[in-house]
C-alpha cells in the first residue's frame, strides 16, 4: 500500500466504525419487547380502529343529518299543502265565531308601575293574546297607550310581538278612537254590577299591575272622562276568602267563557285560580246558616247540662243535709256521755 492511499483508508475505515457505532446507539436506545410498552390487546385495537374509522366518518355523518333535515322540511311542507283544505292542526277551530265585542287593555298607567310589575303585566298581556287566539268567540283584542317600559320590555324580551295576529296595538289612548258612549270600564270599585255582556260595547281592563298602591284609580280615571263603568257580577255568583280584585288575564278569559257559555257562574269558576278559595254563594250561605245552627245547638246542650248539673246537686243536697245532721246529733250524744 502506498503513502498515498494510506490517508484514504484511514478515513474510510473512520467513518465505517462511526457507522456501526451510531448503529449500536439506536439498537441500544430501541426498548426490547416487554421492557418499556406492553404488547395492545384486541379489544383496544378494535376501539382504536373504530374511533380511526369514526373520526374519518365526521363529514358524511353531517352531510347525512343536513339530508335528513331537508327530508322532514320537505315533508312538512307537503303535508302542509295537502292539508290546505283546512283539515291541518292549525285550522281545527272550525266552529269559531268572532265576536264583535271590543276589549281593551288600557296601558296608560305605564308611568306608575315599577319595572318588576311592568314584566307582570306584560305576561298578562301574552296570555290574554294566546287565550283569544284559541278561544271559540274570540273578541277584538285592543292594546292602548302602548309605549314607555311596556313597549321597551316587549321589544327586549318578546320581539315576535310586532308579528302577533288579531290584535289592535295602538299608541293612541283608546278615547281617541272609539265613541264615549261605547265604552264601559270594567273596575270593582263601581257600584254597577253587569248581568250580561253587550257585544256592540267596548269594555276597557285597567293595565295597572299596583298590589292596591293605587286603589280607586281605574273608577276614578273612569268618573273624570264621563265614561261609563260596572264591575262584574262576582258577588252574585261567588264567595271568596280574598278580595274581589282579580288580575288582567282572569278578567279577560272570564269575558271569553262567558261569550262562549253565558253563564256567568260556570264562567268564574272554570277562570278562578285555586288560591282565591272561591265558593258558589248559595253554598256558603248554607254553610253559615249551618255554623248558626250548629252554635245554637251547641248553646242548647250546654243549657241542657247546665240544667242536669243544677238538677244533680239539687239531688244530692238532701243527702248531705242528712248526713249533716247525723254527724251533729252523734257529736251531742258524744258530749252528753258522762266522763
């Protein structure tokens, strides 16, 4: 071997050992089986196959849930069109008849309500909306002086309102458009009492949500624009443990019962919530005259047994004199005995 290629084999021969020594390291650094990993069962490889298989499945899974939404949007709308000859849910009323009596809610009294009864009333308001929407006579629904928090509040919470069908929603006071001598207030401070219901008026409901703030208000509003008023016939018919003021939507769906019975008594009683603990009149006065009778009864026995008490110590007086009597006489024969 030549001094010239003596340098070249030297290197080559480096390189190699470095080779094989780099080799060594990476064998060396491999974990032997059963040192660092142990060998995955088959039930874990099959859940690692599905969770392969379900994340690569994402896209079609949601292009078949769009697929189906479509499907039903379709169905609906057939069945919809089939349906137009007035058989589908939405048109089962089919012996509604609209009355011509006008209802309204006077919304005037915005400024002295706080916010938590402005919310009350509000809920009122839609429930009145939803029971005339169902109702069999459904009224012409009136909604006045509608603005300040009411209209803030509807329009926060409630903004499908501007959409709602078979209501009058008016910023103008009601007087404004409807003749005075239409108009009969409904409040139960008014010493009128209805007995039925004319359908050529126009009844007004105070908005006013006021737990008694404000007693007098409505009757008083009424009284100073000349406006014709009456109370419900509540006292007629019913007995209640609480007083006879009654919230927006029981006065309202009262008026639609009564449209739809024309009894005034089945009317309250089907409305009146539980609480109010409302009685038919006649039975409560039976059941006073009851309660008399049941006291006088009671004031008899104890009459009677006062007089049986009396009659017994009456009776038993004779024997003590007696008894009284001999004690006395054997003390004198004790004391007359000689010692």
């Amino acid at each position: 071997m030549t001094s010239e290629m003596l340098p070249a084999f030297i290197e080559s021969s480096n390189v190699e050992r470095k080779q094989s020594l780099s080799e060594d390291q990476e064998k060396s650094q491999k974990p032997r089986l059963g040192e660092g990993f142990e060998p995955i069962s088959k039930r874990q490889m099959k859940k690692l196959i599905k969770q392969k298989q379900w994340e690569e499945q994402r896209e079609l899974r949601k292009q078949k849930r769009k697929e189906k939404r479509k499907r039903k949007q379709l169905e609906r709308q057939c069945q919809l069109e089939s349906n137009s000859d007035g058989n589908d849910r939405k048109r089962i009323r089919r012996d509604v008849v609209h009355s011509t009596l006008r209802l309204i809610i006077d919304c005037s009294f915005d400024s002295l309500m706080v916010l938590k009864d402005i919310k009350k009333l509000h809920k009122q308001i839609q429930r009145c909306y939803a029971e005339n929407r169902r109702a069999l006579h459904p009224v012409q629904f009136y909604l006045t002086s509608h603005g300040g928090q009411l209209k803030k509040n509807m329009d926060e919470n409630d903004k499908g309102w501007v959409n709602w069908k078979d209501i009058y929603i008016k910023p103008e006071h009601y007087s404004e458009f409807i003749k005075k001598e239409d108009l009969i207030y409904l409040t139960s401070d008014s010493p009128n009492v209805l007995k039925e219901l004319d359908e050529s008026k126009a009844y007004v409901i105070g908005g006013l949500v006021d737990h008694n703030h404000h007693k007098g208000l409505t009757y008083k509003q009424a009284s100073d624009h000349g406006i014709d008023h009456a109370q419900l016939p509540l006292g007629n018919f019913v007995k209640m443990n609480s007083r006879k003021v009654l919230a927006i939507n029981h006065v309202f769906e009262i008026i639609l019962e009564y449209l739809e019975t024309r009894d005034w008594q089945e009317a309250f009683f089907t409305i009146l919530p539980q609480r109010k603990g409302a009685v038919p009149t006649d039975k409560a006065c039976e059941g006073s005259s009851h309660d008399k009778k049941s006291a006088r009864v009671e004031d008899g026995l104890d009459s009677d047994s006062s007089e049986e008490e009396n009659n017994r110590n009456e009776l038993e007086s004779p024997h003590e004199e007696e008894k009284q009597d001999k004690e006395n006489s054997n003390e004198s024969t004790v004391n007359s005995i000689p010692h």
